[in-house]
C-alpha cells in the first residue's frame, strides 16, 4: 500500500500522524468553520496565507483543531510554543514580531486621543474598525504586512519555514486576539493598562486646555429694550423655519463613553464601582428615553 503524501517546493512529505495531546489547546473553528470571528483576527490570519503553502496551511489547521498544540506563551515582540508531532519531543515553535519603540507608541496613542470613538471604544474593551489610520499616523503597521514583520522557526525537520506547526500556532493566535483585541497591543510592545493610561493622561490635559478662566463679570446697566411684538399672543408660536425641524433619537454607539474615558471623579468614595453604578442609570436613561420615542410614534401612528 503506497504512503500518503504531497509534493511542494521542498520535495515529497510522507504524511506522519501526530501523537494525540490529552490537554492540547483546541481551536474553537471546527472543520469547515473559518478561524477568526472578529475582523482583527482575521487580518492576522490572512498575513500567514502568502507565507505557507496551502498543504501545510491544511495541515496547521487540523493540528489546531486536534489539540496538537501544548502550550502558548506571549511576549512583547515574539510568542513561543509546543506543539506535538508525530515524534515523541514535542517541536518547539518561535514568532518573532517587531515590537514597536517608545517614540511610535506615543505617535500612535497622540493620534489615539485626537479620535474620540478610539478611546471609547477601547476603554469599552473594543477594537475600532479604523484603528490602523492611527498607527499609519506614525508610519508603523499593527499587523505583519510583509514577510520582513514576520520571523518563524521551528524545531522539526521540515526545511519550510513556517512549517504546519507554525501555521497551527498562528491559527489559535487569531482565537486569542478574538477575545483579547489587547494582546495584539501587548504583542507590539505596550500593555492595555500602559495605552489607557496615555489615552487618560492626554484627555485630562486637553481638559486642563479647554477649562474656561474664571472671572467676575461686570453687570452691565439697565437699558430700555425694544417693544414687545403689536400681538403678544403670537410671540411664543413656531415660525415657518422650525417646520423641517427633526430629532433624531438613538441610543449611543458607545454606552456610557464619557464616563469610561474620563473614570471615576475624585470625589467618588463609595464601595460600589463608579463606572458600573452609573453606567446602570445611563442605560436606564437611555432605555425610557427609546421607549417614550419610538413609543409616542406608534401612538401617532
């Protein structure tokens, strides 16, 4: 019976089967389901497409999904792994990825701070769609964008490289950034906590910026104003002009985004979280403010 295999640039690959992992990581896509759910996962996993040959990226995919993966370790600028294969010492992977310098962070979260939907959004655990524009603002990428973002090894006898055991790992990479949009940031060099605070720090020294000058104005004289309209009956109906007037009711794109950019006053002293207990009545708010609208147009309806 002949072995199974493929052929690639690299010669012919018997096709080995893995030792099975009791705990290995498994990936959450199953068979046919694509890896990366939000839009940032899936521009880390599309930065691996031109890198592996569509085999090994077949083969990285059945090895995450079988839990062939040990372990995942993440550092600023690089991510180690074990993976299982058919030899008895697992393989050990490495992904290396520039981290990002001081000078770019503070480029990055200054252009941040001038969208405020970043800092809503962020501080709301989301990643804004349009993210990347802030680190195009200083001339840097968030994801690989080339082969040169993108430093791989492995311990295995495959000459390619990534191999499927790279591949793998990059697969359950793409999982993680689904629920942690931060560890892509932690990747490139900086901490969830350390960009908040930037964020933070560079909103209260716009308010410092933008807080009036207090002053004692000088009340000026009485004057004789001009005489009410001949009917002053009329004086308080709508005009013509206000007829195409329209409010629009929605709630916001972001709850209570103030109150998560800004954090709590210093003058909060309760035990109860600040940011929880208003953000309840801020919903509240908005929830009967919806209801009486959209309520009061069916009535009219």
């Amino acid at each position: 019976m002949a072995r199974r295999g493929y052929y690639d640039d690299w010669g012919y690959f018997p096709q080995t089967t893995p030792i099975p992992v009791k705990d290995g990581i498994k990936a959450k896509a199953k068979r046919g389901q694509r890896f990366g759910k939000t839009w940032w996962a899936s521009k880390w996993i599309a930065a691996l497409d031109p890198l592996v040959d569509s085999a090994r990226l077949q083969r990285g995919r059945n090895y995450a999904r079988k839990g062939q993966v040990m372990e995942i370790n993440i550092e600023p600028g690089h991510i180690t792994a074990r993976v299982q294969g058919s030899r008895r010492t697992p393989y050990k992977v490495r992904i290396d990825i520039p981290p990002l310098d001081d000078a770019e962070w503070e480029k990055v979260i200054d252009a941040m701070a001038q969208q405020a939907i970043f800092a809503a959004k962020l501080l709301a655990g989301e990643m804004p769609p349009d993210i990347e524009e802030a680190f195009k603002t200083a001339k840097v990428s968030l994801f690989p964008s080339s082969r040169k973002d993108l430093s791989t090894s492995c311990s295995c006898p495959d000459w390619a490289n990534p191999c499927k055991h790279v591949a793998a790992v990059y697969y359950l990479l793409g999982e993680r950034f689904d629920e942690d949009p931060f560890m892509i940031f932690h990747l490139r060099g900086r901490t969830k906590e350390a960009i908040m605070d930037g964020l933070q720090a560079r909103r209260a020294a716009e308010a410092m910026a933008e807080a009036p000058i207090t002053y004692t104005p000088e009340v000026p004289e009485a004057t004789e104003g001009p005489p009410l309209e001949a009917d002053p009956e009329g004086y308080w109906a709508l005009g013509e002009s206000l007829d195409d007037f329209r409010v629009m009711i929605a709630p916001p794109e972001v709850e209570a985004a103030l109150l998560k950019r800004m954090g709590p006053p210093p003058f909060w002293r309760s035990s109860r979280d600040f940011l929880t207990t208003l953000s309840m009545v801020y919903k509240a708010v908005t929830d009967r403010a919806m209801e009486l609208a959209f309520g009061n147009e069916e009535e009219m309806e």
